[in-house]
C-alpha cells in the first residue's frame, strides 16, 4: 500500500479543504443525529457548486461530467466532505448507481444516466431491503415479470433514505423466481414518477422521513434493466464495496473526535482543571485517536485496492465492520467523559459541540446499516479466510 499521495493530489485536498472552509459555514454543517430538508438542499446546492468545478464525480470519465481522476481522488472527497460535515445528498447516485453503470450499463444508458449524477442535478435511493426481507437480501419478493418490451414490478420496498426526494429508485428484483435464489435477481433504475410507485411515510429518530415504496403494476421499459438479466445480485454486490469503504462516515465522526480533543484541551468545567489533565481522559482519548487511525489505515486500504484495478470485497467489509463498531466505542467514551451534558441535543444552549456527542452516540446504535455486522463478519470469514458456510 502506498500511503503518499501525489503532488497533483494533494493540491486537489487542500484546495477543495479551502472551498469547504469558505462554503460551509459552522451553522449550516451536518449535526449528528439531525436531519431538516433546509439542510439536505444545502447539501444539493454545495454539490452543484463541487459540480461546477469537476469535483463531485471527480472519478467518472470527463466526456461524463466527471474528473477524470481515480479512487484515490474520489477517497479524498468522501473524507474531506465528511470531516467538513457537508450535509448528505447525492451519495448513492455518485457511491453506488454511478459505479454500477460504468461496469454494467450500455453506452445510451451511460449517456442518459451518468451526466445528471455528475452534475448533482438528480437524487437517487436505493430499494433493496422489503417489509420481509432485511439482511438475507438474496430472498427477496419484489417480482418483475417479462411484459412484452419490458417489465412489471409488483412487492414493495422498504426503510427506503430519500425516497421522497428521489427522481430515481436504483433497485433489485426476482426476475426468475424458479432459478437458485441469488440467480433469479436483476437490477434496475426506476423513475419514481412511474404510474403504479406510492410511498408511506417512515420516519427516522434523526427527523428523516424514509418510506415504504409500493410497487402496484408498475411497467418498465427494458432499458430499465441494468447489466445482465438474472445477474442483479452480483452486479449490486459488487458496487456496493464502493459503499463499504466508509471513508465518508470516517470523516465525520473523526472530525467529532477532534472536536472532543479540542473541548478536553480547552475546557475547564466548573471553574476546575481541563478535562485533557485527567489521567483517565488522556487514556481514553489516546485509545480512541489509536482506533482512529486504524479505521483511516483500513478505509485508505479499500481505495488503494480500488486504485490498483482490484475489486476489494472482505477488504472492504472489514474497513465497514471496524468502523461501525469504533463509531460506538467513542460514542459511549464521549458520552462518559462530557456526562450528563453529553446527552443534550443540538439547540439545547448548553449542548457541547453542538450536541454532536449526543447525535452520534444515537446514530451509533443503528448497527445494521449497509449490512449487518453479522453480515459483514460472514463475507469476512467466508471470502478473507476461506472458511466454510
């Protein structure tokens, strides 16, 4: 693993670090545990500027709206706008669709699909999980029946982010229910203005309001189809290392980190001495700057494996798992060292770090995220160390 960047790439962090410090003023940034649609279209608007520049799909081909640059450009992004607490939008269309269709899409749909995304002019979410299916996605029941030129969808999805948002729903189907089950599913892009897709609210504890999406007769064209039919679970898992290398959420909760350390330093409670002179604090401060960086070195791992032209698959998983759980470890460090202040929300006057601590130690409980960690454990055992079902 190479752990220098090039000239060219460093110039292009410190850049884009100076236009996120000019762009995303203290109080339009990303709250942990917060969610309000202002801030999601501020987030819109700052990829349209990031766009402006060649930044946003800074790894999509030029003749695409994108870059032209590598893995290791798009890993710099994904961790400058997470420490610069950039509010989310456009993530799956730029981490997961637009992956997807460089590696299995026609060229008309590369034309159609992949300018919109590098522009930030559309909103995509994903439909995997349904009301009876969650971590063994292969079981799936949404159908999608051949019908003449294309397709009809009929099931439903569920725990949909961004659903009302989306102009696009990127989604999995059984399109042969007699085949092996990880063998009868394909992949789609589906427009959510379709006849026959409703939505029913779904809110989250952070103020998201995700959806159950019902698909009622729904008719595709076959250009809906990405890739090849009855290959769907192949090609989503293979984009979905690009989700799992996690240098985003890494970003975010490392800039958290460094926002405690800073508050430890400089604060004294009641009149006393800071938090940092407290032996216990230092030690627990010096564990979790360690797991910090091993989470970094794992994250950086899985873009280096991507720069090099290898599909990292356990790689990837392991940066995911050990991320999940080291965002619960600082968590509830966070939570013991600030105490009964630590469990006040953002808005609260007397709320440290803007009541980040309280937001992430809430957001660090949802274990299930883009794969259980069981889930993740499995592909590890399985696919890292060869071992058996």
């Amino acid at each position: 693993m190479d752990f220098d960047f090039t000239p060219e790439q460093s110039q292009f962090k410190d850049e884009l670090r100076e236009f996120l410090r000019a762009e995303v003023p203290l109080e339009k940034q990303e709250v942990f545990g917060q969610w309000s649609e202002e801030q999601y279209q501020f987030g819109r608007e700052i990829n349209r500027q990031l766009a402006a520049r060649n930044w946003l799909a800074i790894g999509l081909p030029e003749k695409y709206g994108g870059g032209g640059k590598g893995a290791i450009e798009r890993g710099i992004l994904a961790e400058e706008l997470g420490y610069g607490r950039v509010p989310k939008a456009g993530f799956i269309g730029l981490g997961i669709v637009a992956p997807a269709i460089m590696a299995f899409g026609t060229k008309d749909q590369k034309d159609l699909y992949l300018s919109p995304i590098a522009k930030g002019e559309v909103e995509y979410c994903q439909g995997f999980s349904e009301p009876n299916v969650g971590s063994d996605l292969a079981s799936l029941e949404l159908r999608a029946e051949r019908d003449g030129d294309g397709y009809v969808l009929n099931g439903a999805k569920m725990f949909t982010s961004y659903a009302f948002q989306a102009d696009y729903i990127y989604l999995l189907a059984r399109t042969d229910p007699q085949a092996e089950k990880h063998r009868g599913i394909s992949l789609f892009i589906v427009d959510m203005k379709t006849s026959g897709i409703s939505l029913q609210p779904l809110p989250y504890i952070n103020g998201e309001m995700a959806a159950q999406v019902d698909f009622d007769n729904v008719c595709l064209p076959w250009s809906s189809l990405i890739g090849e039919e009855n290959r769907g679970w192949y090609q989503a898992m293979t984009t979905l290392d690009y989700e799992r290398s996690g240098l985003g959420r890494y970003g975010s909760v490392r800039r958290v980190f460094d926002d405690i350390t800073d508050f430890c330093n400089d604060s004294a409670p009641d009149g006393g001495q800071p938090l940092a002179e407290h032996p216990l604090v230092r030690h627990q401060l010096a564990d979790r700057r360690l797991g910090m960086e091993t989470w970094k070195l794992l994250c950086w791992r899985v873009a280096w494996l991507q720069s090099t032209g290898s599909t990292p698959n356990a790689e990837a998983s392991i940066a995911f798992l050990y991320g999940t759980d080291e965002r619960l470890r600082f968590a509830e460090m966070a939570m013991e060292v600030l105490g009964p202040y630590a469990t006040l929300r953002n808005g609260s006057g007397q709320a440290p770090l803007l009541g980040n601590i309280e937001g992430i130690h809430r957001e660090a409980m949802h274990l299930h995220g883009a794969g259980t960690t069981e889930i993740h454990r499995n592909i590890i055992a399985q696919r890292g160390l060869g071992m058996p079902r």
